[in-house]
C-alpha cells in the first residue's frame, strides 16, 4: 500500500497503485502521513516500495509520458492566482477599508495578487518562503519571527491571501494571530471535510464567498479550461459586521474584470503607452492649430 495525494480534491488514499497523473505519492513524507492520521485515514495494509513506472520514450506512450508532465504538482502549491480572482474581492475590502490601507499578502508569489491590490490603491508589504525577486524573498510565514528577522512588527489592517490548500488551515490560524481581518483563497469544497470542522467552530470565517467562474490558475500550461471551483473565506472585526458574530453570510461573488495589468507584458504595456501619448501627441496639436 502507498498514500496518494490529489491535490484538486485534497484527497488523501491508500491504495497499491493509482493511475491518476494529478496524484502524488506521498507515503514518505511525514506532513501527509500526520495530515492522513488527522483525517481518520489508517493504512489498510503493509507499506509497500515505490513502484517506479518504466521510462517510457518514443511513440504513443512516450506522447502520453510527455503530457502527463504538464499536469505535475507545483513545488510548494505555487498556483498564481489569476487578477479576477482577486478583483473580484475588491468591493468587499474597500467597503471596510480606506484607500491606503495596509495589507500583507504572506505568500505573494510571483506578484499577481499584490498588483490588484496596488492597483486599487493599498499598501501592501509582500513576503513568500521562496526567492523570487519580488517582494520580500524567504518569509516562512508559519515559522519565522518576522519581528526579528526584518526588524518590522506586522501590524497590518488586513491579510489576504492564496496560500497552499494544503496549509490553508495553518496560515489561517497564523494570520488570524496577527489581525481580525483575513481574507483566504480556498476550494469551494474546503469546509466539506470532518476534520476542518473544530477549524470552523474555533475560527467562523464572516462571510464565505464562492466564486461564479472558475480560476485557470496555470491558463498557460494547461489552458483555458480550469476544473477547480474557488471560495474567498473572510473573518473581519466585529465593528464592520451588521449581524450576530456567530453567523457566517455566504453569497455567490460574480466575476469582476480587472481594469488593470492584464497580463500582456512589459512590451506590449509600452507599446500601448507609447500609442496613448501619440494620440493625446495629435489632440494638443489639433487643439494648438484651431
């Protein structure tokens, strides 16, 4: 028996094989074999070794092979979150914070939440586990003491962020511990699970908001075609709610386009730019000569 991982479903199972391409074996990793005892989820039988498919090339099965690959886990669930996705949140945080404001997205990736967030006007302070560049790189959110390793005490009004599913209730609990107001990205599906039930008792989000539309988290690799549904969980101070604190509002939350960055790059952003200033270029000139 191994211990398989989907990571779309959060599914953890015992089996002798799986020839599912989304699942991971993930027996000798001790975080999933603990996450499995949480759930309930005991080993049916002995532990057997990894099977280790044979290395296939050329032909059908080495296509079949070469697309499967497309389909691997991300290290460290990095699953940019698409600017609608975030977009969409925006009527919810700016009715209960000025422009201004200071966030922190702890897991800000490659930066495509912290630009919605900007866009609207928020100041943001951004941090990841990983180097990447942007942001403030090798943050482990859940264990270091930021006080201490960047000199900044996080006050921050609000966290919003997409962590990895299968840490959610993790960066949760740690978000929670520095403010009121979270804002977490998570599966639809996140609550409909036994072992999250004392999370939802002790940590009653305020309001839970699916997502109409589904998010194509890796629109490159795998197309425009996502299989995954979405939910924003929000806890907020209980002077920005109107009803009693131990009631969860959910409502459907409709696509919103983001007006911003779209994703097309620096040089066609240039090259937009340029266009605009040759058009108000000609208007000032049209304006001079009449």
């Amino acid at each position: 028996m191994r211990l398989f991982y989907h990571p779309e479903s959060d599914s953890l199972f015992w089996d002798e094989f799986t020839d599912d391409a989304l699942c991971e074996d993930v027996t000798d990793d001790a975080r999933f074999q603990d996450a499995a005892a949480k759930r309930g989820i005991k080993c049916p039988g002995k532990i057997t070794p990894a099977v280790v498919p044979e290395k296939l090339s050329g032909g059908l099965a080495g296509a079949i092979q070469e697309s499967y690959k497309r389909w691997d886990r991300k290290p460290s669930d990095f699953y940019p979150t698409p600017y609608e996705g975030t977009e969409s949140l925006m009527p919810i945080i700016k009715t209960a914070f000025p422009d201004g404001a200071a966030l922190w997205d702890p897991c800000c990736g490659d930066m495509d939440m912290v630009r919605v967030l900007e866009w609207h006007g928020f100041e943001v302070t951004s941090t990841d586990i990983r180097d990447t560049g942007q942001g403030i790189g090798e943050i482990d959110f859940l264990n270091d003491d930021v006080t201490t390793k960047l000199g900044w005490e996080p006050r921050p009004d609000m966290i919003v962020m997409n962590p990895p599913f299968s840490m959610a209730a993790e960066f949760i609990e740690k978000a929670l511990s520095y403010t009121p107001n979270v804002a977490c990205l998570m599966k639809i599906d996140y609550w409909n699970a036994v072992s999250r039930l004392p999370l939802w008792r002790a940590r009653q989000p305020a309001f839970f908001f699916p997502l109409t539309f589904r998010l194509a988290f890796l629109k490159d690799e795998r197309g425009n075609s996502p299989l995954m549904n979405c939910a924003w969980a929000v806890w907020l101070d209980d002077k920005f709610r109107d009803l009693g604190k131990d009631v969860c509002v959910m409502e459907p939350m409709p696509k919103i386009a983001y007006p911003g960055y779209n994703g097309t790059g620096i040089r066609k952003g240039l090259a937009k730019l340029g266009q605009a200033l040759d058009e108000l270029t000609e208007a000032i000139r049209g304006s001079a000569n009449t």
